[in-house]
C-alpha cells in the first residue's frame, strides 16, 4: 500500500486521489520499481 504524507500546503483530498490512482495502476500493473516525484512552489508567482 502506497501512503503519501501530506505537507502543511498540500491538498489533502487531491492527496487521497493520487493514492488510489496509483495504487490502481500498481494494482493493475504491476511495476518492478515506482518513483514518486513532489514538485514544491509549482504554482507560485513567476
């Protein structure tokens, strides 16, 4: 099971959807290795 810990900022709902969309796809898959990237101040000011 795939747990991803929220921070502080983060959408905790948005959160809970990725889980199971990835657990889904691991489920259905079946990868050898997963990467997980978090991308911090992607919607900040440019």
């Amino acid at each position: 099971m795939i747990t991803l810990r929220p921070h502080p900022t983060d959408d905790v709902t948005f959160l809970s959807y990725l889980e199971t969309l990835i657990q889904n796809q691991v489920k259905d898959y079946k990868p050898k290795h997963l990467y997980l990237i978090r991308l911090e101040n992607w919607f900040d000011d440019k």
